[in-house]
C-alpha cells in the first residue's frame, strides 16, 4: 500500500520558540531489521516508543517521521491538556460504567504525569496545571454541560464545579462569558518543547530517530517492509501513529476525516491581561461546535485559536492545513469578538493544522484488516495533548501482544459510525459545515438560526465537549 507525503507544514510559533535552529536530522540510509517500526514522530509515537523501552528495553525501536518531530500536529496545536470528562456520555455510549471510570480516571491522571515527566527529565514545556474553563459566550449555550455534568454524578465524580456569570467574566477577563464551569485538573504547555522534549528522552532510551524519512510504500507480511526514499526497514511489528495522515489508507479514512483549525498568537501583552484581570493561566473553550479555544503564554501572549472544520477533497494534507487565509480571519474575527478592548493587539504569528476528527471525537485503535501485526490509532479529534500517553500505551501492548489493561480497554477494536466516502464525504461535509457556521453565526446573535441549518448541523460529527 502507498502512502501519501506531504512537504513540511508551516512552522508554529511553538517550534520556533521551542528551538529557534534545529538540529540536522537523521534519516534513513540503508537496510535495516527492526521489532517495532513507528510511523509517526508526534506525541502518539514518541509515547508508544518509550513505553515499548520501558516494557522490553533491548528491542530495537525506529520511529520514521516524514518530517521532523514536532513539526505536525504536536507542535501546533493550542497547547491544552484536557481529560475526557467532557466526553463522558459519549464514552458511557459504548463502555461499561467500570470502563468508563478507568478511561476517565486514566485521562485524568495522564494530565498529572505529564507534568511529572516534564520535572523528571527537565524538559522545560512550561507546564501549568491551572484548570480550563468551559464557558457559554451566547445565551444560547448557557448550561449546554448539564447533561455532561449529569452524567458525571451517575458516576460517582465531580470534576467540574459551576461559575456564576461574575466568576467566570472575572476569570475569562471578558464579559462575554455569559455562564462557565471549571475543571481544575488541566493544564496548558508549550506543546512543540514537549514534542522535542519527548524526542529527546525517547533516543536516550535506545529509541532510533529517522527524521526527513517518510514511508512512500508498506508492504505488509511477516515481517513488514517499509521503504523510504533512500532505505527500507523490515519490522516485525508496525505502528501507524499518523493523526490526520492516516486518512491516505482508504481503511482507515472510513473512520476518521481531517478537519482545519487555525491559530492566531498576540504579541506580548502582559500588562494589558493585567488589567483584563485574566492572571490565572486558566485554558479556555466555548461551546461552538467550531469551537474557539484560548490560553495565554509565560511571556504574557494569547494563543487564540479556531476548529474552522474546512475539508480538503480526498482528505488530502495540503496547503489549506497549513495557511488557511479563510480559517485565520475567522479565528481572528471571533478573538476581537471576544476581547473587545484589545482591538489594538497585533498577531505576531498564524498558521492552520490538520485535525483527526471521529464522528464521536474520541480515538480508536486495532489492527488493519488481515494485518494483525499493523496496528493504528486515529482519531485524537484536537484532544491528543495528553490523552496520547494514553495512546502510548495501548499501542505498546498491542504491539507486544500483551493482555492487560490498556490492550483490551474499550477503545480499541471499537465499532465506530463511518464517514462517506467521495464525493459525498467533502461534498456533504462542506454542506454541513455552512450550516454550522450560519447557525453558530445567528446564535452569537442572539437569534436561533433557520430551521434547516439547524438541521444540517445536527448532522456535524459531536465536538470537543458533549453538548446538551
């Protein structure tokens, strides 16, 4: 099977501030023999190669990433490490209440490690553990997380606690917030350290590095082989650890479609969010389907980006993610909208990314079909930050065939609702995807938008939270 390259995305601010000059990366020469080859150098990969040290540290490991490690999705995203108790109910859908709480609890935890790990091996990813804010900015979406809420007290847990109107305008610094609740377990990081950070840690241990070394062609069997532009490796097990790229398998593109989100980054403001009053480093959402997430930065910056949702035709990875000139206005109109009075901020940086969006918003792991030893795990749906230590360890096992916990959790080999395929995937999609905008639009203002296009968006796969 061939799979599909793309040329280097535009580089986030994150990269550039991680590591202004980057080191010459290594790729593959040659002919090689490995146990586990890693398709894949984002924060899926890299926590599935550690884990695969950890359990049997003499087997040889080699990640190949087409580009370099942190240079997709991981180094550009808006930095949030949440749980997945905002998806509960969806988790409830297919999971016994025992499941359930141990992916929730695992979710949970995952956050705390994060941080442990960043202190043990001094990677400086400026982990903050400040809580998100999951907020209404439209009348409209006032206590759309009560059945989220609801089903957390079924279960026995409350992670969240509800904020009054003046609470959460106090802590938003912006009084569009009209309702919020808080969930104190997350935290923000500068995700393209944490990527280079993990890349580091992960050849300490032993773990082989091929960067610039995209697979232009898989080959399954005992073992597999996987060729490159200039070498091939054999591996008695493969990990497709892809995000939004895993779409160029037509098996796996049933379950999963890259969506666009856009990020814009101020210039460094700290006395101004002084004023605003925004100083606790809380992360934010709100309740749009084409949600808008924001979190400020150590050097007194607002990240502020958009899920825009634009499609590309086959669900190619090309220029629309990675400079989205549509997507970026949008998200800068819906930052102005909600800080007013910074209508005087410039943006020092703006780029677009791909994201792996299930219908369900959270991810699935298997095998390919007939190919028990080609394992995957798609569908990180713009929550991979820390849920992919998760990811990590699922893959880690399935890889070794082991039988534990995370192997047989009910995530993986999970029925998932597919996608169309083409024309009707972009063409359906991009249908939707107008309706949501025009309704999200009405509903901003204060009107509940047409009948129709609230039909259609209903259509639209379920978002980062699950929404009353």
């Amino acid at each position: 099977m061939k799979l599909a390259l793309t040329p280097p995305l535009k580089r986030s601010y994150w990269l550039e501030q991680a590591e202004p000059s980057l080191p010459a990366p290594t790729s593959l020469q040659g002919h090689h023999q490995v146990d586990v080859a890693i398709i894949g150098g984002g924060f899926v990969g890299l926590w599935t190669a550690l884990t695969l040290k950890q359990h049997e540290p003499d087997i040889r490991v080699m990640i190949l990433e087409q580009d370099i490690c942190g240079g997709g999705a991981s180094g550009r995203n808006g930095g949030m490490a949440m749980s997945w108790w905002p998806k509960i109910g969806t988790l409830s859908s297919f999971c016994s209440r025992e499941q359930t709480l141990f992916l929730g609890h695992s979710a949970e935890q995952a956050i705390g490690e994060l941080g442990e790990f960043c202190r043990q091996h001094n990677i400086d990813a400026h982990f903050q553990q400040h809580g998100w804010l999951w907020t209404a900015t439209t009348p409209a979406h006032i206590d759309s997380w009560n059945a989220t809420l609801q089903a957390c007290e079924r279960l026995g847990v409350t992670p969240f606690e509800r904020l009054s109107k003046a609470e959460v305008a106090r802590l938003t610094g912006s009084d569009i917030h009209l309702a919020g609740v808080l969930e104190r377990s997350n935290a923000t990081i500068q995700p393209a350290a944490l990527a280079r950070g993990l890349r580091r840690v992960a050849e300490q241990a032993g773990v082989e590095i091929m960067e610039h070394s995209g697979v232009t062609e898989l080959l399954p069997g005992k073992p597999v082989t996987l060729k490159t532009e200039r070498g091939q490796v054999q591996a008695n097990s493969v990990v497709l650890a892809t995000n939004a790229w895993s779409a160029c398998l037509p098996e796996l593109a049933r379950m999963m479609v890259p969506v666009n989100s856009s990020i814009v980054v101020t210039e460094p403001i700290p006395e101004r969010l002084q004023q605003l009053g925004w100083t606790g480093n809380e992360a934010i959402t709100d309740s749009q389907l084409m949600v808008d997430y924001y979190r400020t930065t150590t050097d007194g910056r607002i990240v502020f980006g958009k899920g825009t949702g634009a499609l590309a035709y086959g669900s190619r990875i090309g220029p629309l993610f990675s400079e989205d000139d549509k997507g970026v206005a949008m998200t800068e109109a819906d930052f102005r909208r909600t800080y007013s009075s910074l209508k005087d901020v410039g943006f020092s940086h703006r780029w677009s990314g791909p994201i792996d969006r299930t219908y369900d918003s959270l991810p699935v792991f298997g095998q390919l079909q007939n190919q028990p030893n080609i394992h995957y795990g798609i569908g990180w749906s713009g929550n991979g930050v820390s849920p992919s230590r998760i990811g990590g360890r699922i893959l880690a096992s399935l890889a070794l065939e082991r039988k534990d916990q995370w192997s047989q959790c009910a995530l993986v080999n999970r029925t998932c609702k597919p996608f169309p395929p083409e024309p009707l995937r972009y063409l359906g999609g991009t249908l939707v995807r107008n309706a949501v905008i025009r309704k999200e639009r009405e509903e901003l203002a204060g009107r509940p938008g047409k009948a129709l296009d609230r039909m259609l968006a209903s259509l639209a796969p379920s978002g980062l939270e699950d929404k009353s």
